[in-house]
C-alpha cells in the first residue's frame, strides 16, 4: 500500500489517537489536515497538559479533544492508534477491538506504506548512538537517509516523500515492538538485560517484544546479533536471514570482531575497518556500538567513510555529553542512563573514580549489580529521586563497602544533588549524571532531566 492509498483509505473513516506527545502530534495534524475525523485523547486534563497553544490548534483542526480522567472511555473508532508507551492489552482498547476497531500505531503504519529499505536497531543499551552512527554512515556514503522512530523523530508523515532507494533508520523501543507484525530488511539488537519491568510484565514479556524486530523477516534478512550477550545469541535459531555477529569479547569465525585493537570483518575475505583508537566517544559500550553499526552497513559503506566518521562523531545528546569544564572538573550528562546496566556502562568508561549522581523513577529493576560497580568506580556517591534507597542499600550490600572510602549523600532533591557533587568536586575530578533509573518522578523524560542538569552545571559558578 501506498501512503497515498492509506490516507484515502481512511476517508469517511473515524480515528481515535491515543497520546498527544511527540511520537503522534504531527500523525494527528496530518489526518486532520486531510480530513478525517480525529479524536486526540490523552490522560492529562487540558489544564494540566502545559501546551495550551497545541491544543488550540489541534481544536482549530477540527481535532475532538478527550483529555484527563476516561480519556479512554467509549472507544468505538475505526481507528485507534497506540501511543507506544500504552500497553495495547488495555480493557478500554479490548473493548474498542471486540465493537470492530482496528487497533494499531505510528510505527505499524509507516513500515506498511514506507517505500524505502529500512533498517532498525533495538536493544536494552546503545541503541541511540547505534542508530544515529548507521544513520551518519550511510550519510556520508551519499545515501538520502530518514533518521526517526524511538530517537524523537516519527516518519510517517514524510513517506509520501520518501524514495525506493533511500534507508528508513529507525530506533524501535520494546513498547514499539510488542504489536508490530512486519520486520525491516536489516535488524539490529545491541543487547538484552531487564529494562522497563515496570510497564512488561516481566522479562518473558520484553525479550518477545524485541524479538519482533526479526521474526517477520523474509530469507533475505540481515539480523545483527551481539554474540557477547545470552539473550540476543539465543536468537539465532529462529531467524529467517542471514545472521551476522558481533563480538567484543568471545571468539567468532565469522562478522565483526577485535583483534589487536581494531575492530576487524572475519570471514572469506577478512579485513580490517577501524583502530580503536581512532573512535571518539569513550568507553568499551561506545566500541560495541560501532561493531552492530559496522555489521549493518557492511557492502554500503566503504570502510575509509567508517574511519573517518568515527574520528570526528562526537556523540549524541544526553549520552556521556560533556557539558563544561570549570576549576579543572568535567562535568558529563549521561541521563539516558536510566537502567542500572547503562549506568555501569558509563562508568567503565573512565579510567578514574568519578563523583556519581544517581537515582530517580523506579521502574522496578534489581539495582543489586550496580552496586558492586559503585564501589570500583565512583569516589563519591550523590543520590535524588525515588530509587536512591534502593541504590543506596545496593552499594551498602555490596562486598568490601566501608562508609569511609565510599561517602554516600542522599535526602537531596535534584538541584541539591547537582550542587553537592560540585561542593565534593576538586580539579582533575569528573562529575556525572547517569542516574540508573527513569527519570519520571521528577522530570517528564530523560531529556528534560538532561537539559535540567546540564543548566544547573552551566549557572554553576567559578570557586
């Protein structure tokens, strides 16, 4: 089907939006501006929504509003669109589906009318940058690229301009993932650990979630694979496709591996791609990264674009950002950083202890890992937010914990932490937000909270 054909099947058709965020605003200004008839539901009250101007102009579309409490009540649309945070199980949507709506979302739509190739990346860390460095590669190769998905950015409103030969990269989230029923040509996942218990019913749950990024692809596909990791390696099996590895730390014949420092292509013809060296961004993740992404693009990108991009690409926002440097302390925003596993991965990726803040939503993980990382890593542990107690016990817990080597603050709300970590600093001292946790109970996501840092460190003054 052709988006064109898709907004034309839609005609005289009713269509219920759930979620006014960013993923579907510009869905719901799309099909309102071609005349379908859109209800916008969200479960925050008009009053509480904190964009008023929005929501004038989606009533100056003709956009029926259904905000705060029974958002949900008497669905009976054509149509209803998931919000990917929204678990499709609902009663409220079962209901809906049992009168004769369809249930769907942004993301099942675009890869039903999308006309390019597309290439997707899935995992529990590092699925960010992943995406971002396949998107930049194949930039810099001369290919038109549409860079959207779970990264920020929905595409389905730009298919009509897509072309056949453009790429579709895409970051999907386990959410994303749940209800689709169709797989991109190439599929990448970075890594599994247990992400997001508090929305999946457990981690049965989440690993099929992700597992959908492959399981619809034909004999053609590529599915890239972290041989490293238990989870993602126990997929071969079942794919349809070639299989092809990557792997930092265990021995492969064939894919992407290291060898004497320098990520190197085994197999017939075996060649080396990229020194380690020569890559930007810090820590041994960041390398793990460029191995998924150097798997993808493999026979698109020719090597020399590979070096020469990673000597330059200085990370993407959010993910061990530095900030500033004041009295000689690096400050870094890693609030992406919301699993205890991305936290331990920022901190191996400094040679020296740092001063860590820590904590925020609880999404019901088990921090008991972290602890252990903590007391190697970190010389001064600041903690906020909901979870603090539960990292706080996690470090207490760990073997070789003594209050003197370790100091632990915590009771501090967000400013607080940021001001007492630059207290605790001294020159040659790194500073860095990687709280282990979502960042909900304070922020409304994990930029927000990384834009609040990094303007609490730039009001921070000289000593």
């Amino acid at each position: 089907m052709t988006f064109s054909d898709w907004l034309k099947s839609l005609q005289n058709k009713t269509v219920a939006i759930i979620g006014i965020g960013v993923s579907n605003t510009p869905l719901i200004r799309l099909l309102a501006r071609s005349g379908v008839q859109v209800t916008a539901c969200d479960k925050a009250s008009p009053e509480a929504f904190g964009n008023d101007a929005l929501l004038e102009e989606l009533r100056t579309l003709g956009v029926r509003l259904q905000m705060g409490e029974g958002y949900l009540d008497g669905l009976d649309q054509d149509y209803i669109f998931r919000s990917p945070g929204i678990r499709p199980d609902l009663p409220a949507f079962q209901a809906a589906v049992a009168r004769g709506s369809r249930l769907t979302s942004e993301m099942e739509v675009f890869f039903d009318v999308c006309p390019c190739h597309k290439i997707a990346v899935t995992g529990s860390d590092g699925k960010t940058t992943t995406t971002t460095i396949i998107a930049r590669l194949l930039e810099a190769a001369g290919y038109t690229v549409h860079l959207g998905g779970n990264i920020g950015t929905p595409l389905l409103d730009q298919a009509g301009q897509m072309q056949p030969e453009d790429y579709a990269v895409l970051e999907l989230s386990s959410f994303q993932l749940m209800t689709m029923h169709a797989s991109p040509e190439i599929a990448v996942i970075t890594n599994l650990a247990p992400n997001h218990l508090d929305i999946h019913r457990g981690m049965e749950e989440y690993v099929a979630a992700k597992e959908n990024i492959y399981l619809w692809q034909s004999e053609t596909g590529k599915l890239v694979l972290n041989h490293d990791n238990e989870y993602t390696r126990s997929f071969a099996p079942k794919a349809r496709g070639d299989v092809v590895w990557f792997a930092r730390q265990s021995a492969v014949d064939s894919g992407v591996t290291v060898e004497d420092g320098v990520i190197v292509v085994k197999g017939a013809h075996s060649r080396t791609v990229l020194p380690l060296g020569d890559i930007l961004l810090p820590g041994v993740h960041n390398q793990e990264n460029y191995m998924a992404a150097i798997a993808a693009v493999d026979g698109l990108v020719p090597d020399e674009v590979i070096r020469s991009f990673a000597k330059t690409f200085g990370g993407v926002e959010h993910r061990i950002e530095l900030v500033r440097e004041l009295d000689g302390v690096r400050y870094y925003n890693d609030s992406i950083a919301s699993s205890p596993t991305r936290t331990i991965a920022g901190l191996r990726s400094f040679a020296q202890k740092v001063i860590l803040i820590a904590g925020g939503y609880d999404k019901h993980l088990d921090y008991a890992p972290l602890g252990p990382e903590i007391l190697a890593h970190v010389k001064d542990l600041v903690l906020t937010g909901a979870t603090a107690p539960k990292i706080r016990a996690a470090v207490e817990q760990a073997p070789g914990y003594r209050p003197d080597t370790l100091p632990i603050y915590d009771g501090l709300d967000f400013a607080g932490a940021v001001r007492k970590a630059s207290e605790l600093a001294q020159p040659g001292d790194v500073v860095i937000l990687s709280p282990a946790s979502a960042s909900f109970d304070q922020f409304k996501n994990f930029m927000v909270r990384g834009n609040t840092f990094k303007a609490l460190v730039r009001g921070l003054d000289a000593k």
